[in-house]
C-alpha cells in the first residue's frame, strides 16, 4: 500500500496547483482565461487521483473534501 502515500502527495501537489493558477488569474500574472485552462487541465489531473483511491477500495482522498 506504498502507493497511497504517493497518491496522497500527487493530490496535495494538483490542489496546490490549481490554488496557484486562481491566485496568479486574480493577481494578473496570467489572464484568467488561462489560469481557468490550468484549472481545467488540473481538474483532470484530480479526478484521475480521485479514481484510482476508488478503485483501490480505500476512498480516501474523497474523506478530505468538503
């Protein structure tokens, strides 16, 4: 189960990612157009952590959202 320690740092970096794209949009550093194409982009990124932690049986990253 050494994977779910990788997983867990995977989805911590793509939630971190996505918390940079939305704060370089609002800050100007990059139009927002492209920070939401970032965020988009990420999204895929998060589901697909979220899918194996399915598959996987543990469901574990869905405990840590709201």
């Amino acid at each position: 189960m050494e994977y779910v320690r990788f997983l867990y740092i995977a989805y911590g970096s793509v939630c971190e990612l996505e918390t940079q794209a939305m704060i370089s949009g609002e800050l100007g550093y990059v139009k927002k157009t492209e920070a939401s194409g970032i965020k988009r982009a990420n999204r895929g990124c998060r589901d697909n952590a979220q899918s194996v932690d399915q598959i996987s049986g543990k469901q574990t990253i869905d405990s840590l959202n709201p």
